[in-house]
C-alpha cells in the first residue's frame, strides 16, 4: 500500500487515548509509539481494555479524548473503513465473517478492497480474474484451499479463525493487529497461525501488534511487551524485563494465573 | 453472448430456465400471441412490473434495506411524463425533457435521503422513508393545479404511440400493426435492457460489496467499504430504475395517477412479488411479478367460470364467486410463502 518507511518514525502513534463508558475509564491516557519492523504484544488481565485500545486504533470506537496518528497524520476522526484504505488491518477476536458467503469470496472481497474496485458497477466480478487469482493465493498461505467452496459459516472454528487471517493478509496492511489469533484453537492448529505471524514479521517492513494470553506465544513472538491494567499503561519494554517486573507478576500474571 | 447478456447469472436449474424462456418469448410475442387491449394491457404492466420489482430485489434482497419509498420514485417517474406531456404538448421532446427531469430529481431525492438516513438502523430506514413517501403522496394529491389531484392526469401523446396511428397496410399475422403496438415494444425492450442492466450491476464488483453489507456490515467497514457510501449508491440505482419502471408506466397508460403509482397498495405488491419470486436473486423479480400480475387479473374471470360450473350445489358458488377473489389472493400468497420461504426461485434452485 506505501512504500517502505524508515526503522526511525514510528507508523501507528496513540497519544493520551481516552474513553468513558459512563463512570468507567476503559482506556485512560494511553501514549504509545509503534515502529515498523517490530512486533509488540499488548498484555493484561481480563477487562485491562486491550480489545477497545484496538477498537480505538482501528476506527470501531471513537475516543472521548486524545488522538491517533498514522506516519504522523491525525486519523481519530476518520471511520474505520478509511483506516483500512491507509493500511491498518485487523483481525477480530471473536470470528467475524461473511457467513454465507464462500470462503473464497469472504477473501476475495478483501483483495477486492484493497485493489479500490468497490465501486465498479458495469463489469461481471469472476470476469477479474486476478482478483480471484490471489484470494486463491492467500487461501493457500492459511491452507484453506480446500474449503474454498464452502460457506463460510459451515466451517470449523479453527478453519474460521484462519480464514479470519487470510481476509487481514488480503488486505495487505503495513500494521497489522491480530486479536487473540489462537484462541480457542485445537493445540494442532496453532503452529499454523504463529508460522504466519513469523512469516509476516520476517518480511521486515512490518508493524505488528498483537493481543495474547498465551505467555510461551507472547515470549516467542514479541520483540516488546506493554502491559495494560485497568485501562493504564504499566509498563512497556523488552519481554524477559516486562515479564520479570514486579508490576506485571502482581498486575497480570498474579490475577491471570490460571490461563 | 448469453454469459454476457446475463453477466454469468445463469437461472442454474432447468425449470427456471424453461420458465424464465416461457415469459420472455410470451412477453415478446404478446401483441400476436396474445390479441386483445386486455391482454395487451396485462403484457405490458408485466414488463413494467418486472423492472419495478428487480429494482427493489437491489435493495431489499441484495442489500438488506427495506425502503418503503419505492412507489414514489416509481410515481416520479410517471408524473415526470404527465407533467411533461400536459404542459409543453404531445412531443417527443417533451417526453425526453420530463424523463431527464424525473431522473435527476429521483437521483438526488434518493443520494439526499441516502446520506442523511442510512447511517442509521434498518427498521428506522423503513421508517424514515414510510414519511417521506407519504408525504409525497399527500403532496401529489394536495398540489391538485400541478399533478391533477386525486384524479391524476391524462394526456396526449406523440402521433406515433396512438392506437389510431397505422403503421403497415396490411394486418401482421392479423393483428393490426399500431401505435399501440409501438408503445409496447418500446416498453418491452426498456424494460428488458435495464433489467439485465440491474442484473449486471447486481453481478459486479460493487453488487459483491452489497451481499458483504448485507451479510455483516461490520465486516464490510473494517475491510474498507464505507457502507453509507455503498447502501446511498444502491439505493440511488434503484430509484432511478424504479423511476424508468414509472416512464414506462405512463407511457403505456397514458394516464397518472396516485392510484397506478404512488399508492401504498402497489408498495404491499411489490413487496409480495418480491418475496414470492424469491429475494435476491432477480430472476425472482420476473417469476414474481409475471405471476402475481397474471393472478391479479385473471383471478376473477376464473372464478366466474367456476363460480357458475358450481351452480346448485350448496355453498361452493357463493365461496368462489368473483366478489371473493381477494380472499382466494390472499390465501395463494399465504401459502406460497409458506410452501416456498426462499421463493419460487429459490425452490427451483434447491431442487437441483
């Protein structure tokens, strides 16, 4: 979508990222810098507000205060379809598809966005072959390839968690944002899922945020670990530091222990 | 050639197509299969039908909006004619100018209310345009100087569509060719053309996104559709359709009015014959709308004849007399949808 950018800048910033709900602070002034070519695990009990810091980034929810900057370009107030079209991509924790829809166009709508077709009204959609063409080819990077006729809500869950990746790698996003990409999958299916992270990590040009409970995931992924715990903050550095901090013990690891 | 015309939705089952070939060569062939100013009228409200209801299946049964507004831009259309036709003369210039207008104001009547009401949850749409349409109605009827009224407005048109106007000497397969004949080509071939147009809007690259937004429209925002943007799109398409459906409306009857047009009875039909053809598929628009126009006319002329074969036994005349068909219309629909929830189309498909 743009071209490579400098290790320097950083690609996704959120500045003093606020929202209320009601009484209750769910995000609370919440600065951070995410650089390319790292890939940063956000951490943090059950209800820390790591699914609605990313509701902030990628558009779903608009803050009550502070701002989100993209390659240093104010984007709180645009909808979440135009952060899509700059170059944020997210995946969804619970699976969020086209239900009856095949798999294949589930994927192929994806690459239909990023090619900016959508507004194409005269010509018959299977006449672009290219399009169908690399669907096909994210499909086979997920290895859905098989399940490509089926609709997508006959499914097995795992299958639908991976077919949830290939719509993001469809997208071809700069930052990408996996929210609990492993979540309840079968322990077989796993190694799949963190291949490809590892994949898209080793392309280099790549900012990757992702949400994880999974402690061994996290520590084998993560070049840089922040924490969030009620909403805040606590720490932010290099995995074995975060992890060994006595915050993170007591805030996370204390309370989550049984995960 | 075929997979052009049709933009690679084929019926995909052999009955359909059987069906579907039926209509088309019934609809084509009408003024000489079928003579008579009766049936004549029956083909060509078909046609108009057909059209009329593809439309909403874009925006009903492809995109998830229910737009209770469609008769208005239907009526639109029609006055456009009418008002065009009554004040500057029976010309085809004037023909030309009041379809334009009529367009552009249903484009940006339909953008306006697009825009501003889209955003918000379907029922509230449905809503939002119920008033609207109403008001338009109400409109129409009160600005009685302009539209006619209640009495709507009959005028003349050019020389050529007249029944008087003979084209050929000597009858054609004995029907004599006239302007009557005329004005029903020119509405079969409209209507047909820009059904396969909506066909291939329905099959592009942007009729995809509206399955997407009809299918979860979450989805479609966080993979880059604007789907305000999209639904006001779609919405515009089949307003100017259903528009056209209202040119070639008047054009055949010569007449507008709030009755043939704006009336929220012809709203409960399309509606009907969208669901009974099967939503979202557009060749459910033509077995539909064929369908419930045949059976709302002939429907009483059958029961008449049933009603009389009956004569003498207790009760059954009574039953099917004429003054009941709409009971026994009633009674077809209810169970027609019953028996097929997914449409006579989508019958047809399942089978396979």
């Amino acid at each position: 979508m743009s071209e490579p950018r400098s290790g320097e800048h950083p690609v996704l910033e959120t500045h003093g990222l606020t929202i209320r709900f009601g009484g209750h602070v769910a995000v609370n002034q919440v600065s951070c810098a995410f650089r390319p070519d790292t890939l940063t695990a956000i951490v943090g009990p059950n209800g820390a507000g790591k699914t609605t810091y990313f509701n902030l980034i990628s558009g779903q929810l608009r803050p009550t205060g502070g701002r989100v900057t993209l390659y240093g370009e104010d984007i709180t107030a645009l909808p979440a379809s135009q952060r899509t079209r700059r170059g944020i991509g997210r995946a969804f924790q619970l699976t969020n598809l086209f239900p009856q829809l095949s798999v294949l166009e589930n994927v192929r709508l994806a690459v239909q966005s990023h090619a900016g077709m959508g507004l194409n009204l005269f010509s018959v959609w299977s006449g672009h072959v290219e399009l169908i063409e690399r669907a096909e080819h994210y499909l086979h990077r997920v290895k859905l390839t098989e399940r490509r006729d089926t609709l997508a809500s006959a499914l097995a869950h795992g299958d639908q968690r991976k077919l949830e990746l290939a719509i993001l790698l469809a997208l071809d996003p700069d930052l990408f944002m996996f929210d609990e990409p492993t979540a309840g999958m079968s322990v077989d299916e796993v190694p799949v899922i963190l291949e490809l992270i590892h994949e898209i990590k080793s392309q280099g040009d790549k900012t990757i945020l992702l949400v994880e409970h999974k402690m061994d995931v996290v520590s084998s992924l993560a070049d840089r670990i922040i924490v969030l715990h009620q909403g805040e903050l606590v720490a932010d550095g290099e995995p074995a530091t975060v992890i060994a901090s006595p915050i993170v013990q007591q805030a996370y690891l204390g309370l989550a222990g049984h995960e | 050639m075929t997979r052009r015309l049709l933009s690679g939705d084929y019926p995909r089952s052999r009955m359909l197509a059987t069906l579907l070939l039926l209509i088309l060569a019934g609809l084509a062939f009408a003024p000489f299969a079928f003579p008579g100013t009766r049936s004549l009228d029956v083909a060509a409200k078909v046609c108009v039908f057909i059209l009329l209801v593809a439309s909403y299946d874009l925006l009903l049964g492809y995109t998830g909006i229910v737009s209770f507004a469609h008769t208005m831009f239907f009526g639109i259309g029609a006055y456009g004619i009418a008002i065009a036709a009554t004040r500057l003369g029976p010309t085809w210039g004037s023909l030309v100018l009041g379809s334009l207008v009529a367009l552009a104001c249903s484009a940006l009547l339909s953008l306006l209310i697009g825009m501003l009401s889209l955003r918000v949850k379907t029922i509230f749409f449905a809503m939002i345009t119920l008033a609207v349409a109403s008001f338009f109605a109400i409109l129409a009827s009160q600005l009685s100087g302009f539209t006619g009224g209640e009495d709507g407005l009959t005028y003349k048109l050019p020389q050529l569509l007249l029944p008087g106007t003979k084209l050929l000497e000597a009858p054609l397969f004995g029907v004599e060719i006239n302007g009557r004949i005329v004005s029903y080509y020119i509405v079969f071939f409209t209507a047909a053309a820009l059904f396969l147009a909506l066909l291939r809007v329905v099959n592009s690259p942007f009729g995809r996104v509206l399955q997407a937004i009809r299918e979860n429209d979450f989805r479609a925002e966080a993979i880059g559709y604007r789907s305000v943007i999209y639904r006001s799109v779609a919405n515009c398409v089949a307003a100017l359709a259903a528009s056209a459906a209202g040119i070639l409306y008047a054009l055949w009857l010569r007449y507008a009015g709030p009755d043939t047009t704006l009336s929220f009875d012809i709203m409960i039909d399309i509606l009907l014959m969208v669901v009974i053809g099967g939503m979202g598929t557009m060749y459910g628009a033509v077995v539909g709308a064929t369908l419930f126009v045949i059976a709302q006319t002939y429907l009483q002329d059958l029961m008449k004849l049933a009603s009389d074969a009956a004569a003498g036994i207790p009760l059954l005349p009574d039953l099917v007399h004429p003054d009941r068909w709409l009971l026994w219309l009633g009674i077809l629909f209810i169970l027609s949808v019953y028996r097929f929830p997914a449409g006579i189309v989508g019958k047809l498909r399942g089978r396979q």
